[in-house]
C-alpha cells in the first residue's frame, strides 16, 4: 500500500510531440509529389505546426506537473486540473476491471497506459503514462486490494503459431485491402495530390484495360487475395502475438496480447456469464473458431466487442476445451453439440427470403434493363437465376442447420447464423427477462424468435424462429419463474 501521491513518467513529455509524425509525414509527401516545391499554404502548414507543437508542449508540461495519483487504504484517487482542480476517486472494494495498453511509440519508450475502472457505465481512472514496470505493478496492486486470489492452474491458453493458418479465414483477407487502399487514396487527396495522376498508377489502369479482360480480372482477383493473405497474417501476428488467457488469480480472467500494441484485459469471474463460440462461414469450412466472454463491466456496446474476445482464431477442438474451461465444465464440449432443431417451416422461411432478397432484385434489374436497352442482359439475368439460386438455397440450408438451443445443466445454448454462426452458453441464472417476437407472417408460420435479455454481452440472445407452442415452456424451463404467471 502506497498513501503518498505520485506523479506520471517524465517521458510522457517526449509522448506529446509524435502527434507530429502525421502532418511532417504529409508534408514529406507533398514535397516528394511536388519535387520539392512546397507552396505558400504549405509553408503556412509548417508554421501552424510549429505554433502548435509550442502550445502543446507547454500543456502537455502543465498537464504532467498537475496529475498526481495516489492508493489510500480503501481508494484509488487521481487529482488533476490547474485552474480548475478535480479529484476522482474509486473504492478499491469496486475496481473490477484494471487494462495494461502500449502502442508501438509507447513501447519504445518504455511506457505504458493503466485503466481502471468498476465495469459497465461506472467510474473510471485512466494513467497515461508510466513506466512499464510501474504500470504492472500497480495494476498487481489495485488487482490485490480488489481481492484476487491465487488459482491452482491460471493457464487456460497461450498463442500457437500453427493458428496462423486461420488468419486468412476472415473478412480481412478482401476486405483489409479495400480499406488499406481507400485510406491512402484519401490521404493522398487530403494533401493535394490526386492518385490517379501519379505515373505508375495511371499506366497501371491503362495497361489493365487495353489486355484481355479475361486474364486481367482473374490475375486482379489474384493479386488482392494474396495481398489480402498477407495482411491478414500481419494484422492476426500484431492484434495476438504472445496471447495467454490465464486466471489472475481466482477472481480475474486476464486476456493478454498484442506486438505494436500490448494488450492486457482484466474480466471479473464474479461478472462472467457466459461464453460465445464464434464460427464465421470461410472459418468454420477451415475448422475453426474463437471464442468471446459474455461478461459485464466491460464498458459500451462498442468496448466490449472489443474486449470481450478471449481466444482468436484457432482449432474448433480448443475453442471449445477453453470454453468448457471458462465455465467450469470439467473439459468437455459444454452441451455445444446435440441441440434441439427447429421446426422445417425455418428452413422455408429462409428460403422464401434468400430468394425474395439475394436472387430475385437483381434479376429483375437485369431483365427490365434487357427489355429496355438489349436483349443480351435477359440472357444474364437467365444466367444470375441459374447461377444464384442454388448459392441461395444452400445458404438458406446452413442458415437452417445453424439453428438450434437447448438447456444443458445450469446453462442455456442458443445458436444461430450462417456467415457469422454464434453458440452462446449463458449462465441461466443470468436471464433477467424474456421477449417473444411475431409478425404475420411467422404467426401464420407458427414459429416465434424468443429472446433471453441478460446483463452482460450483447444484452438480449435470440432463439429464433422456434415453434410458438413451445416457446413458453422452455422459457420457463430455462429461467424458472419469469414467466409462469403467463401459463395456463
């Protein structure tokens, strides 16, 4: 225990001025884009930069003399302000989540950013910066007067570099690329140049189109896929380089990670309740699947996405061993496997709508223009028929076949989905309520979506179009109270 106040490392100074890697870096470009003539608006760039870096320096200098922080015997206290003073404090009774990040810049100076904070919408305390050292051992100190105690095996998990395999089994692998290229397009237009002006791309798109498109479009497709790999393989090594999942004691679930950035998240077992197992479509095909905390405390919708993930990419056989590990299921597969299916008319249904909404449109389109303009385009809209509908209706399939829930023990499994099938097993007693949702047609189809509302993830789980004679029953089975005085 600690009483005396204490202040930010010094270098959080030096941390200040890479704030002006960005605007030296566009004006780099400018002079390269321009042979080295800068005009007059980028010589007044400069100065402002240079009048900035000034003020900020001063602030950031004021900043760091006025922050001081301190751990009393019961509260964590942060005192801040020059003009206007504060001090914010947090009971060490209520600390539930303490975060260790670093940024590449950060870690070449040895530094790091602390968050504490009592979880969900609650108070929070953020350092930036201190020591590396300093951080770990202050976080080990407020985790200690949190009550975390020590566990018998913490290890639940730590990176392979054989999942790397996964990696390109994600939405990054095209999609990383389009983006990649679209934040440097406006970059680039940000600072007065225009991309398509620049020598290498402009005979790039001359060349493309004056080849056989045939051999073009695939090499194209090619080319961005291997890019896509790539990246993919690079973005996975950065976000879950020296992963380990381990229990922080009996009390904390700590998830720690990262390469440029470090990474270490902190999640309360007394807020945990629950596991999702993720399976995205390219994913499942290859084996695959990760894993996400279903906990509170975690901050908003957007914070817990992103902190909720536990294990990345891996083999399906783990996941699931680190599922039943989380939830206290001795090593076996948690009851994932083996639900109760949904009645057919499901399948209808996402069949009627893949056709209704991936197959027919575009058809349509194609053949109103083939009446209007050419009779070629009735022939691609006869070929998109062909082509799409049985794509469609084997999704509608796997949709189907996604769907399933059932109570195994002290848990509730729903799962669901195609492109991004989820298992979630929740705690029962964690089911603050229940919704049931209907519309005409699913009423006429005699299914109902049953959604579980808790505390903590995504806040409401769905079961989706189960049979509405049974939706009742297995609400109450599930939860055991909430809706017995609507049964007859």
């Amino acid at each position: 225990m600690t009483a005396g106040w204490r202040t930010l490392d010094a270098r959080t100074l030096v941390l200040h001025c890479t704030w002006m890697g960005a605007p030296l870096g566009s004006l780099a470009l400018t002079a390269l884009a321009t042979g080295g003539r800068l005009d007059t608006r980028a010589w007044i760039t400069l100065a402002v930069i240079g009048t900035v870096f000034a003020v900020l320096t001063v602030a950031g200098l004021i900043t760091w003399r006025r922050t001081r922080f301190r751990v009393t015997a019961d509260s964590f206290e942060l005192r801040t302000g020059l003009f206007t003073q504060s001090l914010r404090s947090i009971p060490l009774s209520r600390i539930r989540t303490v975060d260790v990040t670093a940024n590449l810049v950060q870690r070449a100076l040895g530094l790091a950013v602390l968050r504490a904070g009592t979880g969900g919408q609650g108070a929070r305390l953020a350092l930036e910066a201190l020591a590396r050292p300093e951080a770990e051992r202050l976080r080990t100190e407020l985790l200690a007067r949190a009550g975390a105690r020590d566990a018998d095996d913490p290890v639940l998990a730590v990176a392979d570099p054989r999942w790397l395999r996964y990696a390109p089994l994600t939405f990054w692998v095209f999609g990383g690329v389009f983006v990649a290229v679209g934040t440097v397009w406006r970059v680039l237009d940000g600072i007065g140049v225009e991309p398509w002006r620049i020598g290498f791309v402009r005979h790039a798109f001359q060349e493309f189109g004056n080849s056989a498109l045939w051999i073009t479009v695939p090499l194209a497709v090619l080319a961005v896929t291997a890019l896509g790999v790539v990246g993919a393989v690079a973005l996975y090594a950065e976000n879950w380089w020296k992963y380990r999942l381990e229990w922080d004691g009996s009390s904390m679930l700590r998830v720690r990670r990262g390469l440029f950035t470090t990474r270490s998240v902190s999640i309360e077992r007394a807020r945990l309740r629950g596991v999702t197992l993720c399976e995205p479509l390219m994913l499942r095909a290859g084996g695959g699947a990760s894993v996400r905390a279903v906990a509170g405390g975690l901050g908003n919708r957007e914070e817990n996405r992103r902190r909720s993930v536990v294990m990345p990419p891996a083999p399906r056989a783990e996941a699931l061993r680190v599922c039943a590990d989380l939830l206290g299921e001795g090593g076996t597969a948690t009851g994932i496997t083996g639900l109760t299916p949904h009645p057919r008319v499901a399948l209808r249904r996402r069949i009627v709508r893949a056709l209704l909404w991936c197959v027919l449109p575009p058809a349509l389109a194609l053949a109103v223009l083939g009446w209007l303009l050419t009779p070629v385009l009735l022939y691609c809209a006869a070929g998109y028929v062909l082509l799409a509908a049985p794509v469609a209706y084997a999704l509608a399939r796997s949709a189907y076949r996604g769907l399933g829930h059932a109570v195994r023990g002290r848990h509730l499994v729903v799962r669901s989905g195609t492109f991004g099938r989820q298992t979630a097993v929740l705690d029962r007693r964690a089911v603050l309520a229940w919704t049931f949702t209907d519309n005409p047609f699913s009423r006429r189809a005699g299914v109902v979506t049953l959604t579980a509302a808790v505390a903590a993830g995504e806040e409401g789980y769905r079961v989706r179009d189960m049979a509405a004679a049974d939706a009742a029953g297995f609400a109450e089975s599930a939860a055991p109270g909430i809706v017995a005085e609507f049964l007859a």
